[in-house]
C-alpha cells in the first residue's frame, strides 16, 4: 500500500513530456484552426452579399430596374448615402441609421451589412461612425459616379460579370487619429476603375455579389495595391468587372 502511495503521481520528467506533447499538438491544430475561421468568416460575407444581391433584385424590380443613387440629400445634420444615413462630425463619433439605406425596406433588420474578416477591433482600424457601419462598396459606374445619371440594370450588356458589391475598405492618412505616419484602415463605400477602395481581405481575394445575383471571389488588378498598408490588400478590382455598362443594341 505505502509504496503505492509512494508513486500515485507524475514525475518532474513525465509532466514535461506531457507538457511538450501538448504544445506540439497545439502547434499543429493553429494552423487548421485558423483556416477554418477564414472559411467561416468567407462564408458569413458570402451570404451577406447574397442577401444584398437579392434586396437589389427586389428594389431593381420596383423601381423601373434603375440602379439607386449612392449619394442623397443632406438631412438633420447628416447625409444619406446609398448604405444610410450617416451624421457629419468627427471621425468615430458619428451617429449612423442603417434603416435609412436603399436596401433596408428588402432586408427586414440588420446583420449582414459588415464582414466578419474587416477587423474593426484592429488598433490600426479607425472608426467612421460610432460603431461598425458597412464594410461593403457599391460599384459606382452603376450610377454614373458621385451624381448619375443611374444605369438601367436590364440593359447591361452583361449583368453576370458586372460588379454590384464587393468587399471594400480605404487607407486613410488623412483624418485623425490617421497620419501620413499613421495610416489606418477603414470601412468604405463605393469601389470604382481608378480608387484602391477593393478590399481583398479573404485570403487576397474580394467576394462580391453580381448584378444578375451570384455572388463569387475576385482577384485584384495587377500593381493595385495600395502600398502604405500592403499587408490589408486594398486595391482596385479589375476593370472589366467594374466598367461594364454597355447597353445590348
């Protein structure tokens, strides 16, 4: 019975192999782990953006299937933008009003207008609003630009290879707490041919949704990057993706 007693337990030694099985086995399940939780994140954006797809379809169809304006008139000390309402002021401290978006009346509450991989938690993420506001871009050529006039959907000359969002974000060095020293990232809202407002955050690639509703990953154009934030992929998506508004004869 004593010399029982005298070995019931582990070791220094045995204890320290245990220990270094242990931190090999966790060396060798981070990896796995961390796909699984870009995969997780790719599919949560995935549904987001079909989601936004079919609230376009519905609005597309109640409204002479014209593309929506991204940019509406200026109201109770703010502006609407395609996206919502959001109040003018400083960076990080503006109030926003998700259910005033183009969208909202198709979408019945919120939870899919940010993507899961845009780190906002980040130190280098600085905040437009007072929380997460939309971290997807709409393709400005739809609307002609900043103004219009709006593209009529139906008559694009290939609605499944145009863009109609896509992941998107902006390096910003030039409103505080951002600086040509500090260059931070944030949310943004438009993506274009010519501004490095593409996000290619899932693995180097953007998923966006189409304008005939299908939603797919995207690669970046060639020397696109925007080299004062390299590591976070911000570029330009390729033009024929963007700039594809030819009507059929």
């Amino acid at each position: 019975m004593s010399y029982r007693k005298k070995h019931s337990g582990f070791t220094l030694l045995e204890l320290l192999v245990v220990i270094a099985i242990l931190a090999i086995l966790a060396s060798l399940m981070l990896p796995v782990l961390s796909t699984a939780k870009r995969r997780a994140h790719g599919t949560v954006c995935s549904s987001n953006l079909r989601q936004l797809g079919l609230a376009a379809q519905m609005y597309w169809s109640d409204n002479d299937h014209r593309a929506f304006a991204y940019r509406g008139e200026s109201v109770d000390g703010g502006d609407l933008f395609w996206f919502g309402w959001l109040e003018r002021g400083g960076e990080g401290a503006r109030r926003f009003d998700l259910a005033k978006g183009a969208l909202h009346p198709y979408l019945g509450g919120g939870g899919i207008e940010t993507c899961p991989s845009l780190a906002y938690v980040d130190a280098r993420f600085k905040l437009k609003a007072t929380g997460a506001a939309f971290g997807y871009g709409y393709n400005l050529h739809l609307h002609g630009g900043l103004v219009g006039p709006a593209v009529g959907i139906d008559g694009l000359a290939n609605p499944g290879g145009t863009v109609f969002l896509a992941d998107a974000a902006q390096v910003n060095t030039f409103q505080s707490p951002a600086s040509r020293g500090n260059p931070m990232l944030e949310e943004f809202y438009y993506v274009n041919d010519f501004e490095r407002t593409a996000h290619f955050r899932h693995d180097q690639k953007a998923t966006a949704a189409f304008c005939d509703g299908h939603v797919e990953q995207a690669g970046f154009e060639k020397d696109s990057i925007d080299d004062r934030m390299p590591e976070q992929w911000v570029g330009r998506l390729p033009d024929e993706l963007l700039f594809n508004i030819r009507v059929d004869p």
